[in-house]
C-alpha cells in the first residue's frame, strides 16, 4: 500500500464539477492499493499517517503530527501510484489490486481514519476526478505499509 501525502493550506476533489471534499489545511493523502494489501497493512499506513511527523513546530521544525495540529486529512483512490514504470515508455498496472477488491480495502482505509481522526474528507473511489491543491512548503513524502 503506498500513500503519498502532502501537506496542504487547503486540498479539494471534484467530480463532475461538484466538490466532493476538502479540507483548510492537513494532509492530502493519494492512496495506492497494490496486490498483496491488507487490512492489517491499511491500519498500520493509516497509524503512520496520523502520526507522521511533517508539521513545524514553535521553532519551525518538523516535529509535530496531522493529530498534533488537528488537520484535516483528504483520502484519494489513485490507482497508478501502484503503476510498475520500471521498463518502457508505458505503466504496467499489474502490481495493482483488481478494481472491486481494491475498492472494498480503500472504504476499509476511509472508515478507518474517519473513526481515527476528527476531520476526513474523500474523493470517490475509480471516479474521475479533479484534485486541486496549495502545497505548503513544498513538502512531499511517499509511505508504503
């Protein structure tokens, strides 16, 4: 399972030109279901998402959480983060989980951190979706369970 977060002043997605989420500030989390994930692997990304440690403190150093500064958190589906790009011009999806049971382990993950932490928001899972982002820092991490 791959996350990759980004801490956000403000994070959307969009779907048919409707908000379907956001968040002021947070983490937006781009979340990748390969093969082999599980629940166990789904709650163990999730603990290290909440307890990531990405947010300045009083002396402007990374050391605080998304639960430490009670941030939102935005949860997106995106499959092609499961993408093998080792060979070739074009993303093999092989690695990726098949469609219904990634679906069923990414509303796992999302009831998960809706019952974890105060303020989730999300995307809907294999929509097509627009996700705009201010991206504070740039600050940028991949996380794999």
């Amino acid at each position: 399972m791959l996350a990759l977060i980004q801490r956000v002043t403000s994070a959307s997605v969009s779907i048919g030109g409707s908000v379907a989420g956001s968040i002021s500030g947070g983490l937006l989390l781009l979340l990748g279901i390969e093969k082999s994930d599980t629940e166990q692997q789904a709650d163990r990304l999730l603990q290290k998402v909440l307890a990531y440690r990405v947010f300045a403190d009083a002396e402007g150093k990374m050391n605080l959480s998304l639960r430490d500064v009670q941030g939102g958190l935005l949860v997106v589906s995106q499959f092609t983060l499961a993408a093998n790009t080792d060979s070739g011009l074009r993303p093999s999806f092989s690695s990726a989980k098949a469609p219904a049971e990634a679906e069923q382990l990414y509303n796992y993950f999302l009831k998960a951190a809706r019952s974890s932490h105060a303020s989730v928001a999300a995307g809907r899972f294999g929509a097509d979706m627009q996700v705009a982002l201010v991206n504070d820092g740039p600050v940028t991490f991949l996380l794999k369970s």
